[in-house]
C-alpha cells in the first residue's frame, strides 16, 4: 500500500500542460466566487492492492475509487473497506443482488466518455451530501468515468479541494487527456449553491436505464453524422463545426461501442450481436489511429472509414433493420 502526496511542482511537464491551458472557468464557491488555484496543496491519497478490484484508491476516508467489482472476491473486499454505498457511473447494469446480499446498496448514475450533465453533477454533489459513506465510486476500468465522479463530490463536498488538486488526482488515477469533456470538468464545474442540492431527490436508483443499448446507439448515430461531415472536410474538423475533433469523435464510437457490448440487451441479442461490437470496436479504433495521424493519410482514413461503418452495415442489416415478427 502506497501513499500518495499531491502537490504541484514546476519540474513536472505533465500538470505543467495542463494548468497552462488557458484562464480557467473554474468552480464556483457557494457564494459564486471563484475556487482559488493552490499551487503547493498537498492531498493524502492511499494506493491500495486487494483481490477483485483494480486502480484502487482511498481518496478520502469517505471515498474509494477503483474499477467494476469482480465478482464476489471484489465485493467482499468492498465489504472489508467498511463501504456502505457503491457508486457506478459506469454504463453497464450493477450486480445489486450480490451487493445486497453483502450488506451494501448500490447507486447507478451513469455518465459518458464526453463529461457530466449539470443534473449528473447535482445527483453526485447530493449523494456525497445527504449519505454517510464510505463509498466506492467505480466504473469499468476505474480510470476515466469514475476519478472524475470523484473529482466532483469531492470539489462539491470539502472546500479543500480545488481545481488543481482536481487535476492532479486525475492524473494519478490515469485518466486520459484523450477525454477532453471528462479531463476538464474540474475547470467548468460550479459548485452548487444549498437551493439546488435541496430541489434534487434523495432517492437514487439502483439501476438505471439511461444507457440502455437504444440509447446508446441513438449516440452512435450522432457520432457518425459527425464523422460524415470530418470525411467531406477531408479529415479535419469542418468549417461549419469547428468544434469538432476528428480523432476525439472516433475515441467516442470506440468507447460507445464497448459500453454495448457490456449491456444485458446486448446480451439478450446472443453471441453475434457481441462479435459484430467488437468488430466495430476495432475498425473504428483503426479509425481513430487513421485520425491521429500527423499529416492525416486520406486514403488510409478513408479506408478504415469504409471497414468501420461496412461492420456497423452489418449489424444493422441483421438486427436493426429486419421487420419484427408480428
């Protein structure tokens, strides 16, 4: 078990980057001043190694962050941590049944690769308020989704955290810079003044459907819309959508991709349905390489643009598009 100490220093190229991005937008105190950057903050953070559960760490004597439970090894050794509360913001369905059985509750709030909704922060900025803990924030890997959730409850619940501390527990929990919405929260975040967290409800579900596998890919087609218009760019972001990242669009299919493979309407599809995702999973990840190419190679982009939207035809054509026996 490792302790971690956090502070800023001028040698250290990686927070270097990040703090020189610009003026920050910055969390907003209760009263609506700025949360101030503190610079030399120093932030005790535990690594922690137990059976079935990975990227562990005790942020907090309240919070723990890590990846999806194992099976019952890794609820057992949520259970030996002492948490009372698991937190997954992770897409896929929790195992509340085991959880139960072990004497935890469960708490489904699941978010996306592109950053947290205002309503999203309001439920995690409750949660850390109105329960007592420990929690266990996780999602998949227990490195992008859930370090940011905790970023949030934690710069909303404990006015020692800033944006800067922020960062720097993202960057040890290895959150990449590849999810510039996630990446950034701590900079964009307000920090809820008591009338809001008093309109938001207590009773936080169990399970959650926002992510179930039609929603998911109502998502994917938005994302290929956009891809469509980087590909009549010639591979750029278009003069119309300048907000558009072409490699960062492609990262987001992969990862949509994935989180549907993991749900249990997935599942319920068989096998095929599950190969068909991960053979998405990687054209498009071929794609998104293509991309983050410097120059970008058009005929190699145009290539793994044909293969990955050929294996979304695919599935399409064998689940989507058949007509439903009557």
């Amino acid at each position: 078990m490792g302790s971690l100490s956090f502070a800023s220093k001028s040698g250290h190229a990686a927070i270097s980057a990040l703090l020189a991005f610009g003026m920050v937008v910055g969390c907003q105190s209760q009263t609506g001043g700025p949360v101030a950057r503190q610079p030399n903050v120093e932030i005790d953070i535990q690594k922690l190694d137990l059976p079935g559960l990975h990227n562990l760490f005790r942020v907090s004597d309240r919070i723990f962050s890590g990846s999806s439970p194992e099976g019952e090894t890794g609820f057992d050794s949520l259970r030996q941590l002492g948490v009372r509360t698991i937190v997954s913001v992770d897409g896929a369905r929790p195992d509340v049944e085991l959880a139960t059985r072990l004497g935890m509750e469960y708490v489904h709030l699941p978010i996306g690769y592109d950053g947290i909704s205002r309503s999203r922060v309001l439920e995690l900025a409750k949660l850390a308020a109105a329960r007592p803990g420990p929690f266990y924030v996780h999602c998949h890997h227990g490195l992008h989704r859930g370090p940011v959730a905790v970023a949030v409850m934690r710069l909303c619940d404990d006015r020692a955290w800033t944006v800067t501390t922020a960062e720097l527990w993202l960057q040890k929990a290895g959150t990449s810079p590849q999810y510039p919405g996630l990446i950034h929260t701590p900079r964009t975040l307000r920090r809820p003044a008591p009338e809001e967290l008093a309109a938001v409800p207590d009773n936080f579900p169990a399970t959650s459907m926002d992510n179930d596998l039609a929603a998911v890919m109502v998502e994917v087609d938005a994302i290929w819309d956009r891809l469509k218009l980087v590909k009549s760019a010639g591979w750029a972001a278009p003069p119309s959508r300048p907000d558009i990242d072409p490699p960062h669009e492609a990262l987001q299919l992969v990862e949509q991709y994935r989180e549907a493979a993991r749900l249990p309407s997935a599942g319920k599809h068989g096998p095929t349905m599950t190969r068909l995702l991960a053979d998405a999973e990687s054209a498009t990840r071929q794609l998104e390489a293509e991309l983050r190419g410097k120059p970008v190679v058009a005929e190699k982009a145009a290539a793994a643009f044909t293969r990955a939207a050929a294996q979304c035809a695919t599935c399409h054509n064998q689940f989507r598009d058949r007509p439903k026996a009557r």
